[in-house]
C-alpha cells in the first residue's frame, strides 16, 4: 500500500489552554486535530498525576494534529507563541498516512 509523508504536532498542555489553542491551530490552517487525556506523567520537576483532583483547571491533555510539511512552520509559529510559557511541550515526529488528502 502507498504512503505519504506527514508531520505529527503532539501538544501538552494544561486544559484551560484548549480552546485558545484551537482556535490557532484552525487559523494557522490545520485540517484537524484530536485531544486524549493525560492521566499521569513524569517530567522535570517530578511526578504528576490527575488522580484526587476535583476540577479540570489542572487537567493535562494532548492535542494530536497531522500536518503537511509545508504547513508545519506555519502551525508551529502560531501556536508556540501561546505554549512556551505553559507547562507542557511540543513535539514534532515524522510519520506516513495512506489518505493525504485528509492532511
């Protein structure tokens, strides 16, 4: 079967960040994206978890987007300016997909 190579945009972040972020993945010209819950994590400053916490303000979630190459710049111009300064992270990993034409 033919594949076709994409970007993958995994975004960290803190819940109240969502809709902010949307809306500059949507205008940066992202054709779609997904949000998973983060349940549980380890990173720089220790041990983190959702379990006992009694209001989504402290919620971590991940938002997937597939992008083409040429449009990855763009997408991630226009939504570090909003995460660099936000618990979490940004990465970026090199995939294939069998329909482009959704990306």
């Amino acid at each position: 079967m033919q594949t076709f190579p994409k970007k993958r945009i995994e975004i960290v972040v803190e819940a109240p960040l969502l809709r902010r972020l949307t809306s500059r993945l949507d205008e940066a010209g992202a054709t779609g994206w997904s949000v998973v819950p983060i349940l549980a994590g380890h990173g720089r400053d220790g041990d983190w978890t959702a379990e006992g916490q009694i209001s989504s303000a402290s919620q971590m979630l991940m938002l997937i987007s597939i992008v083409d190459a040429a449009r990855l710049d763009t997408v991630l111009e226009a939504v570090f300016a909003l995460v660099s300064h936000q618990i979490g992270f940004v990465a970026v990993s090199d995939i294939a997909v069998v329909r482009p034409e959704r990306f």
